[in-house]
C-alpha cells in the first residue's frame, strides 16, 4: 500500500499522488472548507470590505445556492451589512475619549496663561520666588523643572517643589 494524504480541511484520505491531490484541491467541495475555515479568523473590516462589494445572492435566498462561502455573490442580507458597518465604526472610536467643550477649552487656555505668568514671575534671573502664608518672600538660588510639576506627588522628596510648609515643623538645632 503506497503514501496516503489526509486533507485536513476535508478531512479525506487519499492516496498521496500529484494528480490526485491536484484534483481534490480544485474540486468545489475542498475549497468550500477551506473558505469555511479562514473565514472564522477573518476581522469584521476584512468580512465588510470582501461582501459590500459583492451583489447579493439570489439563489441563496432560496436555499438553492450550491456554492456556499466561495459563491461570489454575498449571502449577508442588508441588515447583517449594517451591523459590520456599526461593528467597524465602533471599533475604530477611541473608548473612553470624551470630547471637551468651548467653555472647558477658553478655561483651560486662561488658566494655563495664568500659570505661565505666575512661573515666570517665580523664576526670575535663575533663582526661585517662594511666597509663604505670612506673606514673606523667600529667593531660591536655583530654578525648579516645570516639567516634573505635572507628576505631582509621585516624585521622590529629593526632587519635589519645595514648599514653605515643609519648614514649619522644622527643628534645626545646629548648623554644622
């Protein structure tokens, strides 16, 4: 008994000659499987571009349409298109991206002015200008990063702003 070949798609064993396998690969009912079987991994975007251009069905609306997947005619009614298309449509919206309005925009626009005033008013000359709660004034010899303000407190101590309520408890006994 010579070599045998399974057709995965068919699940047929056959034996394994060229001609005859080259026969069963052409045959209607092989390609039929094997569109059946890379259909199942193909993304909606892929599905609704092959079948919107694809004229609808006639046969298969019967139930008389012998070519099944690989009929070149689309077997999806209107109402399956437009669910694709709401599929794909949905899944190219970014989530969670809420749009802001005029209003929240003009007040984001003043607010980020004001905070570029009052930090350049800060650092000036490279030192720092500190205001405390007592109205004193007190001049850093040095210039903070703006950029690290926008990670808040998840910096370590060592690079954090500092602020004049971090010296009130504050107790020096010596200088040394």
């Amino acid at each position: 008994m010579g070599k045998r070949y399974v057709c995965d798609y068919c699940n047929k064993a056959m034996v394994a000659t060229p001609a005859i396998v080259r026969t069963h690969n052409k045959g209607l009912i092989h390609q039929k499987f094997v569109q059946q079987h890379y259909q199942q991994f193909k993304d909606p975007e892929t599905i609704l571009r092959e079948e919107s251009k694809k004229k609808r069905c006639t046969k298969y609306a019967s139930g008389e349409c012998a070519y099944g997947s690989i009929c070149r005619f689309t077997h999806y009614s209107e109402a399956q298109i437009r669910e694709l298309q709401e599929m794909v449509a949905a899944k190219s919206m970014p989530k969670d991206v809420m749009f802001p309005s005029f209003e929240e925009l003009v007040h984001k626009l003043l607010d980020e002015k004001t905070n570029d005033k009052q930090q350049n008013s800060r650092e000036k000359d490279g030192n720092t200008v500190m205001y405390d709660s007592n109205g004193v004034t007190h001049v850093f010899p040095w210039t903070y990063n703006s950029i690290l303000e926008s990670y808040g407190e998840d910096l370590p101590p060592s690079v954090q702003r500092l602020k004049t309520d971090d010296f009130t408890d504050a107790k020096i006994a010596t200088w040394g």
